[in-house]
C-alpha cells in the first residue's frame, strides 16, 4: 500500500509506528511454557511414559509417583 509514497520519503513519520505495531503483534504470539511437576515432590524430573489421548501418563524421577495429565485443547 502506498509503496511510491514511502519510496519519496513522504510517508517517513508513517514508517515507524507501523513497525512498532508489528512488534506488538510478535509479543502477542509468546507462549509461556509451564514445566510439569510432581504433584507428590514438586519436582520437575518428570518423565511421560504413555499416552492415551487426551491422557498423558507421567512418572516422577524423583519419587517414582505415576500421575496422569489430561491435554486440554485451547
Ligand atoms: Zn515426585
């Protein structure tokens, strides 16, 4: 859009708040990852040994508890 424009400099002061929206934009697709842990020893030294979807089963390093985790979709 406007590609002529911008290549004249006319649109200068345009330029960067489009670049800073975009950053915006990048932000909002961060995830944040949240490591299992024990619901027995709090540790994170967890090991998946089996699926049964939507169930994941998992095993403490730690203190050999088996607990299940169900995948919730969104
Ligand atoms: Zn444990």
């Amino acid at each position: 859009m406007a590609e002529w424009i911008n290549k004249k400099g006319w649109l200068d002061g345009y330029v960067k708040p489009v670049k800073a929206k975009e950053e915006v934009t990048r932000k909002s697709n961060v995830m944040i990852h949240v490591p299992l842990k024990c619901p027995e020893c709090r540790s994170r030294s967890v090991r998946c040994y089996g699926a049964d979807k939507p169930i994941l089963y998992y095993k403490c390093v730690d203190c050999e508890l088996k607990f299940k985790v169900i995948e919730k979709d969104g």
